[in-house]
C-alpha cells in the first residue's frame, strides 16, 4: 500500500504544545528580562525569537511555510482600507480598555492581598517599565520591536500557524474565535482580555477573507503605535475625550460622538473590506 500523504497543516495539538510549552515561556522569559533591565533590548529579543519555534517545526517536517504562515500578498487598497480600520478599531479598543480597567480597579478592592501581583496598579508599571522610552535609541528599539516585528509576528504566529491549524478541524467562525481567545490570553493582562479577544477576532476575519496576514500586521502595528504613544506621552485630546465624564468614569474615556463614527466606519470597512478580497480570490462562505 502506498504511503499516506503527510497532513498539508499541523494538527491542533501539535499548535497548542509549540504555543505554551515552548513558545510562552521563552517568551515570558525575555519579558522578565525586559523588566528588570535598564535597556530595551530584551524587547526587541523577545519578539523577535517569537515565530523561531513554530518555523523551525515547519522546516524540519517540510511543511509549506508560506501556506500555512499565510504569507500571501494583497492589493494597495486592501492595505489603505486595512490602515483606515485601525485607528477606528483603536478608538473602540481603547474605550473598552478603560471601561475594563474600571471594573477591575473596582473588584481589585475585594480581593485578598495574595493577589497583589495582579493589582492595576502594579501590572501597569511593568508594562511602563517595558514601553517608556528613556533616549532615541530606546525609541528605535521599541517602534521596532512593537510595530514593525510584533505586527508582524505575531499575526503570523496567530493568524497563520494557529488559526490555519484549527481551520482545518472547526467552522471558520470557530477557529477565528479560539485563536482570538488564545491571542488575547497570551497578553496575561486580566482587564485586556474583552478587548483584545474583540480585536483578535477581527484580525482573523481580515486573514481568512484576504489568506493574508498583512491586513492584520497593518491593524495591529498602528494599534501598537497608538499604544506606545499614549503610554509615553500620555495624550489626552480635547476634543476627543469625554470632559464631562471625569467625575463620575474618571478620565480618559473617548467622547460617544466619536464612537459612534468609529463604529460606523468599523462596519463599513469591514463591508468594504469584504467585497475587496471578493473581488480579489474566490473565498467559500463564511459558515461554511
């Protein structure tokens, strides 16, 4: 009998072992280092050794990388309509982060002190300690790290090599949404999950409809940028924050007006985004 021709993906729990048995804690390793160091360097390491377990398993086993990392090109106007989606899905995304941050300033109160290493407080001077950029070349290191290979990287660790696995074993839609799970427990910030779960979702979307992770690695290095920025300048518009919101939400809630166009561009964009990959590749339905 002839050889059974090898799978064209790896299976589901091949992902999840390279994932968080290999991938995670290399780096969660680097990102303590980044913590404790005076530079940014172990930042821009850690990213970078990001996608090095799951390519090496592909190569080793033949795999088509490209296939499966989904690193396939896409039109002009995808990328400038994928560019325009970002900074709306950055207004929404921001909003729901400090709603959540909200609630878990508020429930941090009732729980006991042994969770101290979960407090907002302290989980947010990590991440300053991480993004604060204290010279130029520190700026260099961090656009790098967080725009430019983070964007990438992990759209191809996610949106390719995981969610690509659990497509061929689930409906679409379910596949976007375990690998959007599993991208938004990755960051290990309990207030980030709602919001970064809703963003992973729409980057899953955006790679099935193009087969493309660069849709994605757009939205997700603008949103990295927007981050930084606002984590090192601490920019607060007028004009598009919610004044009259401060006593009673506290402050730097995006003004409703505002989300209400985003929102609108969000669908609209989407719709957009939709009949441009149409018109690009013939794509099965959504369901399936």
């Amino acid at each position: 009998m002839p050889e059974s021709l090898p799978p064209k993906y790896p299976s589901r729990l091949t992902v999840i072992i390279i994932l968080f048995l290999i991938t995670m804690p290399l780096y969660g390793l680097v990102g303590f280092m980044g913590k404790i160091a005076t530079s940014k360097w172990p930042v821009l390491i850690g990213e970078l050794l990001l996608l090095v377990p799951a390519y090496l398993y592909l190569r080793f086993y033949r795999y088509n990388v490209r296939q499966i990392f989904r690193l396939n090109l896409v039109n002009r106007r995808i990328m400038l309509l994928s560019a325009g989606l970002a900074v709306a899905l950055y207004l929404v995304i921001y909003e729901i982060d400090r709603v959540f941050h909200l609630m878990w300033t508020w429930l941090w109160r009732f729980l006991p002190p042994e969770f101290d290493v979960l407090s907002p407080e302290r989980l947010q001077s990590q991440l300053e300690v991480l993004l604060i950029a204290q010279s130029w070349h520190d700026w260099i290191i961090i656009i790098l790290a967080t725009v430019v290979i983070a964007g990438v990287f992990e759209e191809v660790l996610f949106r390719g090599f995981v969610q690509s696995a659990f497509e061929q074993h689930h409906k679409i839609l379910t596949a976007i949404l375990i690998t959007a799970a599993i991208f938004a427990a990755n960051h290990a910030v309990p207030w980030w999950f709602a919001q970064i779960f809703l963003l992973g979702a729409g980057l899953g979307w955006m790679a099935w409809r193009s087969d493309s992770i660069i849709p994605g690695a757009i939205v997700h290095g603008i949103n990295n940028f927007f981050a930084v920025l606002f984590v090192n300048f601490k920019i607060e518009p007028q004009w598009l924050f919610w004044q009259s919101a401060k006593s009673w939400l506290g402050e730097g809630h995006i003004h409703p007006i505002f989300l209400l166009v985003a929102a609108g561009a969000i669908y609209f964009g989407f719709q957009w985004f939709n009949r441009f990959c149409e018109e690009e590749i013939e794509i099965p339905t959504f369901l399936r």
